[in-house]
C-alpha cells in the first residue's frame, strides 16, 4: 500500500517536467508568424486607405476654403464696381502703360472710366499661357478696388471755418471718423466728388485745372472745399504714398500659369495646364501691376462672364450678353443690373481610383439664364493631362452691382 502511495506521490513531479520540456514546433510558428504577417497587411492596408482618404479629403476642404475666400473678393469687388467714380469734369489722366492690359483704357483725356468691362474668349494670350486663350478678361474700376488701406476710407468735406472739434449741425470738416483705422493720413492721395442738383446726371470731379488729385493733408485748401455750406462734397481714398496716374483704382482679372519672369505658379497639386485666377491692380504710378497682384483661386482652367442688362431703364432684366465693349460708361451704369462669373476649377488633388464622368462641361449650363452664352468646355482638347482623375466644378457667382448709379 505505501509503495502504491508513493508511486502516486511522484506523478505530479513527472507530468510538471514533462511540460516544462514542451515548446513550438517549426511549422506552429511559421503558422503564426504568417497569421502575423498577413494582419499587420490587412492593418496596413486599411491605414494606408484611410490616410489617403484623409489626404484627399483635406485637399479638398483646403481647396473650398480658397474658394470660398477668393470668390468673395471678386464678388465684393463687382459689387463695389463704380464706387468713387467721377462722371463729369475730368482732366487727362492715364491707365494701364502696356497690352494687354492697355486694351480696357477708356481714355487719356476727358472720358468717364467704364465701371465694368470684359473681354470675351480672349486671344491675346502668348507663350506658356496661350492655353487661356478663350478664357474672359473682366476689368472692374472703382476707389476701393485697390490692395490698399488708403483705398477703403472716404469722409466728407464742407466749407469753411474748418474745425477738429465735433458739431451736430455741420459734422467734421473734413469729418474725422471715431475709429482711428478709418482716418486719413497727410500723405494719403485722394480725390474729391461733388454731385449735381441730381446725383443721377453728374459725379463732378474737382479739379485745380492741371491736378485731378491731392493728399489729404491738402484737402482744406482752394479748389478742394466748397465755397459755402449748400454743398458736401465726398473725398475718396485712392493711394497712400504715390501720386495718381487716374482718378480711382483699377483691377483685372484673369488666368495666368507663368508669371513675367516665366516662373510657373501654379501648385504642384493642381492639374497640368491649369492656372491661377489673379486680381492684378494697375499701379498708380508705373500703370503696371508690379506689385499688385493677388491669387484669388488655384487649379482654374476657365473663367466665363456674362452681364444681364436692362436696357429700356424700367427695372426689368431684358437682355443677356457677354459682350458690353461697345457701351459708353454712362449706357453701362444705366442698363448693367446684374453680372454673372463662372470659374472652372478642380477641388483637392489628382485620385488616381477617381474617374470625373463627363469629357465636356457647359458653363453656364441649364436652366441658368445665362446658358449658351459661356462655352463648352472640352476636357480632351485642353490639353490637361489626366483630366478623368480630377474633382471638377464651376463656381458660379451672381452679383447686382450696388454702386453704379
């Protein structure tokens, strides 16, 4: 009996170190090691799949962002089209020194500046940008279209005594507003509009008989101020360190991929033989745009505008054009109700999976009021290289002009 314990008294210790003696076999763990390798794939792959999707995604939230923000320059732009321009009493001034620019001056003499004018399907394009050629030109002209502080700020002028301190009854004179941000400077180059008994018949530049312009450290000096208090007269902020070339300020609009100097600036991101949407504003003192440029939208590959008039003056839309070249400055204040922009361009970055569905795209398209008037864009004889790989839209923008009249 006690040899039977004993034997049974050993067995644990027999089983405990036969265990410890037991391990993975050769094929166990190529098993887990392939068990591992594939899931660290799979991982992989999903990682991978959403890190691109995160890419892509924010490309394309970047991209609606410049939209948005360009976009809305160019729209408070037309909006604010013949802000601060005279119509009556110029004197010679100039504009824009070179092609194609050159080609929207209205005048070296007397002539009142068009507040709005395009081109349509441009062909002046040379070089590396030939590839716009057919694209719009928009031209819009006004006091506060310039890239400046001076350009945004305006007051109002009254006759003698000329006074800093506050009056209920005759105001500033020059009226000095409470925020120092809206305040002229000496040194800022402005000019002065007094209107007539209708303000809808004449926008009256003052002149000193040679200069259509002064600094407004000047401003309370003969011509500038009414001779009595029957008349206020408006001053406009135009430049703040160089003397006028023209009495407002001028900014085009157009697609451009290689700069003067040839540089591409284009982004990488964006599709081959697209371009930037640029506002180039003519400065005052060269009539070049050295200096004035701003990227309003990238990835553009075509820019359309058309206008929608009224011409009999009863406050009905009657026409849509995208010609308005031949219409004098004052046909154009009278019978421009509304302007229509369409840009063309790509959101985010090329997505090789991603196949845009149409070769061609209308802009605008129906039931746009404006449909036919564009052009149809063909995405094959643009030349854009991967074409099918790229998100593309058409930002349409709808502005009624508040400032002409």
């Amino acid at each position: 009996m006690r040899k039977k314990l004993s034997a049974i008294s050993h067995q644990p210790s027999a089983i405990s170190h036969q265990l410890s003696n037991a391990g993975f076999t050769l094929v166990e763990l190529m098993i887990t090691m392939v068990i591992f390798v594939l899931a660290i794939a799979a991982a992989s792959g999903i990682f991978t799949g959403l890190l691109t999707q995160f890419k892509q995604q924010s490309k394309i939230a970047e991209t609606n962002i410049e939209g948005v923000v360009g976009i809305e320059i160019l729209r408070q732009d037309i909006d604010h089209a013949g802000y601060g321009l005279p119509w009556n009493g110029l004197i010679a001034y100039s504009e824009a020194s070179s092609a194609p620019a050159s080609n929207f001056n209205d005048s070296t003499t007397t002539s009142p500046p068009r507040a709005v004018i395009s081109d349509n399907n441009v062909t002046f394009f040379g070089g590396g940008n030939a590839i716009f050629n057919g694209t719009d030109y928009l031209v819009i002209k006004s006091t506060n279209v310039g890239i400046n502080d001076t350009s945004s700020k305006w007051t109002t002028l009254q006759a003698a005594p000329f006074t800093p301190l506050y009056d209920p009854v005759t105001g500033y004179n020059p009226r000095v507003w409470d925020i120092a941000a809206e305040r002229f400077v000496g040194g800022d180059n402005v000019i002065v509009l007094t209107m007539g008994a209708t303000s809808t018949t004449e926008r009256r530049l003052v002149v000193d008989g040679v200069n259509f312009s002064t600094t407004y450290a000047n401003i309370i000096t003969a011509p500038w101020p009414p001779t009595d208090n029957t008349e206020k007269r408006t001053v406009y902020g135009v430049d703040p360190d160089t003397p006028l070339r023209m009495p407002f300020n001028r900014a085009d609009y157009y697609i451009l991929k290689f700069d003067a100097d040839g540089t591409d600036i284009v982004p990488t991101r964006c599709a081959p033989d697209t371009g930037v949407l640029r506002k180039a504003v003519v400065n005052q003192g060269a009539g070049t745009f050295a200096g004035g440029t701003l990227p309003l939208l990238d990835c553009v590959a075509d820019l359309q505008v058309v206008f929608r008039l009224d011409t009999d003056n009863n406050g009905t839309i009657d026409n849509t054009t995208d010609v308005i070249a031949g219409l004098s400055a004052q046909q154009i204040r009278e019978q421009v109700r509304e302007v229509r922009v369409y840009v063309l361009a790509h959101e985010g970055q090329r997505e090789p999976n991603y196949a845009y569905p149409n070769a061609t795209i209308q802009i605008p398209a129906p039931p746009d009021p404006a449909a036919g008037l564009g052009r149809t864009f063909d995405f094959a004889a643009s030349g854009i290289t991967n074409w099918q790989n790229y998100r593309w839209k058409v930002y349409t923008l709808v502005v009624r002009p508040n400032n002409l009249r």
